[in-house]
C-alpha cells in the first residue's frame, strides 16, 4: 500500500498545532505506532515553528506552509515546503547537551530535535521553495 | 491553553503546569516561571507531571528561567516530567542543569 496526503497553512503560530496534528494521524493511520507518530509530529511542529520564527520573521499572514506526507509499510517521507529565502537550517551545528549553564544559550534545540527523531534529514532549494524532507524508517 | 497553578509553599514555590507546551503557549510557562521569582520566591519546584508534550520552546524557557533564578542565588528544580518530556529533557542536557525528581513532595522537600 502507498499513502500520501497533504495540508496547507496560513504561516502563524496558531496553526502549528495543526500541522502536528494532521502529521500524527496520517502517520498512525499507515499503521505506525504512536511512538513514532509523536516523533514525526513533533518534528513538523519544530521544523513549522522554525519557519513561522525565522523564516517569515513572524510575519506570515499572507504566507503559507505545506506539509506532504507520503507512507508504505516501512517508510514515511514528510516534505515542509515554505516561499521564505533561501535557508538550510541543518548548516546549523548541532548544540552541545554538556554545555555549562552560563555557556548555553537559551534556544537551539528545535532543529536538534528534528535531527535526533528522524532518521534522515535532507534540505533542498527547487521551485523557489525551501524544502525539508524528513524520512522514518520502520524499526 | 496551558493551566497553571502557583502556591506558596514553606520553603518553596510549586508551580503546576497542565497541557501542551509549544509555540503558541511557551510564554505562559516562561511568565509562571518569572513572576514568583521577579516577586523574590526564588525557590522554585515546576511540577510537569500534566505535561506530556513539550516542544523546543519549552525547553527556551525553562534554561531562561534556571539562568535567570541562578543570578539571584536560587533554584528551579522540576517533579515528574511524563517520559516523552524526559527525552527531551535528555536530549538537551537539562537534566545535567536541573534536579528532576520522581515525586513533588521530594522536589519540596528537597529545599
């Protein structure tokens, strides 16, 4: 069997959760475990709000987000595509968890996230779009 | 929405957060956070045990609240994270930062 569904949202905070929502329902449905379908959906709401944040710079009423999820029995690919410039968020370092307190700073973590819970992470620029594809493999 | 709660305890302030914290609602963990300590009670016990989804923006304010209640010679220590928030509470190193314990009496009790 092969899945595939898609959703668009308006570039605000206030639609993040629907995103997360839409992600964890689409991955159970292919039969995934709900372990699995927090880890996705969690993953799609860093990579949203990282969007609606920085790229948009908070700014995206007129902007949109879409979220593509394709499954089968052992993979699931969620691509977030967004009309922001041009930015790779995984040319960021990955953020040290020893660093002392006085050392850290307060955020970071969200791509880190994203990066530990999916199994691969990819970035490129086509149409105009920046897009993140974020692959799970079933264990 | 979160729900918060916030009591004034003998050597302690408790703090009970209730719901998911993400984008939308970090800020209010971050005011429950702020305001006892702006008000001085810089003894802080956050019970997350209502909590069992927490975003990156969860984690901003809480090291902002330890980094702010550490200037002022205080502590935020935190009672029974449901496992998700744990991982990623481990993931980030928090719990190398802040003492977590498995009960929110001993997090009282621990001042």
């Amino acid at each position: 069997m092969f899945y595939q569904n898609s959703l668009q949202i308006r570039a605000i905070v206030e639609n993040i959760e629907k995103a997360h929502d839409f992600v964890y329902e689409f991955v159970r449905e292919c039969g995934f475990s709900e372990n699995i379908a927090h880890r996705c959906a969690l993953s799609v709401d860093e990579v949203c709000s990282n969007v609606i944040e920085h790229g948009y710079q908070k700014n995206g009423h007129d902007k949109v987000i879409d979220v593509m999820c394709a499954a089968d029995e052992t993979h699931i690919m969620i691509t977030i595509i967004d009309d922001a410039h041009p930015f790779n968020p995984l040319d960021n370092p990955s953020p040290d968890p020893l660093a002392s307190l006085e050392d850290r700073p307060v955020g970071g973590w969200g791509i880190e996230i994203v990066r530990q819970y999916m199994d691969k992470v990819s970035y490129r620029y086509s149409n105009n779009r920046n897009q993140l594809i974020l692959e799970k493999y079933h264990p | 929405m979160l729900e918060v709660s916030v009591a004034g305890l003998e050597n302690a302030t408790l703090i009970e957060v209730s719901g998911r914290v993400d984008s939308m609602t970090a800020n209010q963990l971050g005011e429950a956070l702020s305001n006892p300590i702006d008000d001085g009670h810089v003894n802080i016990v956050l019970d997350l045990s209502g909590v069992d989804y927490m975003s990156s923006a969860g984690l901003r304010e809480i090291i902002a609240a330890l980094k702010k209640v550490k200037r002022v010679a205080g502590d935020l220590r935190i009672a029974q994270p449901s496992s998700r928030v744990m991982e990623v509470f481990e993931m980030a190193g928090i719990d190398t930062l802040v003492r977590i314990f498995a009960s929110r009496v001993e997090a009282v009790e621990s001042y």
